[in-house]
C-alpha cells in the first residue's frame, strides 16, 4: 500500500498542497487533471525525485519520506519512456537490478516472466532506436518491474502512444495488475484510461485534491464545478434552490434535490438532454423550447449547442438522429431531461 499524508512541495512558480492520498494493497488508482495541474509532480515527489516541504510518504507502513529513490521500494514509468538509447532492450531493463537490492534482497526474481509476459523474448539484443513506441513502453515497464516494486508508478504511460499502440498497452497494463497484483498509482489526463483501468481516482487542479472517490461517484457526482466540467458535465450553471427547483436566470429546472441556498450548483451530463422537433409529452417537468445555435459532427455523433431563454446547453446526439430529424443551426426544437439527471452541488 502507499499513502502520502499532507504532502506539500513548493516548487517555482507551483507547489503541491495537503495532498493526502490512500491506496490500498494490489489497488490500481488513477491520478487525473489537466496539464500543468501537479499529476507529475505527486509522483516525483512519491518517489523522492522531487524534495518535500513537509508531509510523508508510507510505504507498505513503512515511512519511506527519508529514504534514497532506489530504496523506497517503487517503479516508475514516463510517457517518454526515459531508456538509454545507447544500451539494448535487455541491458536497460536490468539496468536497475544493481540499485534496488531491498532488505538485503536481491531483486529480479520475476525477470523472465516480465520479459516473456510483455513478449520481449525476441528484442533483447536490439536497439532502443530500432523499436516502435509500443515496443520502447513496455520496454519501460518491463524495466520499473524488473526491481520487484512493491508500487508502480506511471506517469502518463499512453499519452504519446498512437491510438492502435494505446490500446495494445492499457490491455497489458491492466493484465500485468490483474496477474500480479501489484499496487499502481497512475497519472492521466484521460478520464476513459482511468474507467478502464482503475476502481478509485484523485481529481487534482492547481497542486490541491478536488475530489476523492470511486470512478463511478466521482464521474456522476461531482463536488466542485471543476469536476463537473473535468469529468464531461458541460452544463455546468450557479443556480439558486428552493427545495426541489433550481432557477438559472428565468429558466426554472426540475430536480430530485431537496434544497435551498443561492450558492450551488447544477450539473447535466450532455448525453442526458435529448432533443425533438415534437413536444413528446407535456408532462416531461423539464421540456424546454430552444434553438439550435450549432452542430458539430464528430463522426458518430453530434455536439449540439440549444439556446432556450438565454442560456446555452450542449447536447450530445446520435448523428443519426441529427439526419433523420434534418436538424439545421437555426432551427426551433425541444429539448429535455429527467430531473434525476439534473446534479446538484
């Protein structure tokens, strides 16, 4: 397990505050935020690359905050690989077996079932130069297990992948977790990598801890407005309560919130609004007649801008429908949801 308890770093121009991160033993967590919000950051700081202020990192119950990187019991991977270019495939991934003898142990008892699991058999006498980006990642991997890590740590491992390696490399990332059970703390930008690999996430923004939780809560029920935009939300608006109503402007919104006060939020997911030249029913609480101020064909489906008294929501629809309904910019619609999709916070 690792936990890192009101870890602080301050850096030029940035610093990390009160961060406090729980992982459990053979868990997989994801680290998300945007760029430049201190995903990396955390890591060095983890693995002591990077110098604390205050705060402690615990390994395996154990206060690791003091000791040298090579004893502190992880592996760490970068998105760009960070190999040695003038060493082959088999000297960088032993390249750390001399510096992580832990205990007294020597490490690399499961060498040949990393290489052999990451189908590396055959690149060993090559040349890092010579190797596609798939190849030099697990690569990488293979070298930050090759120290038997009791953590994982891995910093973006997909972003400079092409989307056919990306694939081949998350399915190996989350087969070698599942087989090994090792503990993995992962950094990403990409909210799909964490539903795929992991259970529990850390959303982080401007070197502080947004919100805590499971994927799933933290994807549906947001805490902050940051959360809400990062996790896909789109229509994010302040609204004030009465029980179980919000008012955005003159637009009155049916919720199953139970609430008063003028400084909270609404939250709806863009996949939840639904569209229609016809009033389906007038019983929906939340039908509204909008505008369609702009279409943007992504393929499969649609963003969908609608103005309706003002305010402006974004809608994601089948591209499908956007044909069979011959929907045009301009053109009058309706517009609903259910108020159980309407997030209040």
């Amino acid at each position: 397990m690792i936990q890192l308890k009101n870890l602080n770093v301050k850096l030029p121009g940035f610093s990390l505050q009160q961060i406090n991160i729980s992982i459990e033993q053979g868990e997989f967590f994801t680290l998300l935020g945007p760029t430049g919000a201190g995903k990396s950051v955390v890591l060095e700081s983890a693995i002591g690359i990077i110098p604390i202020t205050n705060g402690r990192v615990i390994i395996n119950n154990k206060d690791v905050t003091n000791l040298p990187s090579e004893k502190r019991g992880m592996g760490i991977v970068y998105q760009d690989f960070a190999l040695f270019p003038h060493l082959t495939v088999y000297e960088n991934i032993t390249y750390g077996l001399r510096y992580h003898r832990i205990n007294g142990k020597e490490p690399g008892k499961n060498l040949t079932f990393i290489i052999k699991r990451l189908s590396l058999e055959h690149l060993l006498k090559r040349s890092i130069a010579n190797l596609s980006g798939g190849e030099k990642q697990r690569v990488a991997l293979a070298r930050a297990l090759a120290v038997d890590p009791s953590v994982l740590l891995l910093d973006e491992p997909l972003s400079a992948l092409d989307p056919n390696f990306r694939e081949e490399i998350r399915e190996i990332i989350k087969n070698l977790h599942i087989e090994t059970g090792i503990t993995v703390l992962m950094v990403t930008h990409d909210f799909t990598e964490a539903h795929f690999l992991a259970n529990n996430t850390a959303v982080i923004n401007n070197g502080k801890i947004e919100q805590t939780g499971s994927i799933s809560e933290v994807f549906h029920h947001p805490t902050t407005p940051f959360v809400a935009e990062f996790v896909g939300m789109k229509n994010i608006f302040p609204a004030t309560f009465n029980k179980n109503t919000a008012q955005i402007n003159n637009l009155v919104i049916h919720t199953n919130t139970n609430s008063n006060g003028s400084n909270m939020h609404i939250a709806i997911r863009p996949e939840n609004i639904h569209i229609s030249k016809t009033k389906e029913s007038a019983n929906k609480p939340n039908l509204f007649e909008g505008t369609v101020s702009r279409i943007l064909n992504q393929g499969f489906y649609c963003d969908v801008a609608i103005k309706t008294k003002g305010i402006k929501f974004a809608s994601i629809v089948p591209t499908n429908v956007i044909m069979n309904l011959k929907l045009t910019p301009n053109q009058k619609i309706n517009m609903w949801f259910d108020p159980d999709n309407v997030h209040a916070f």
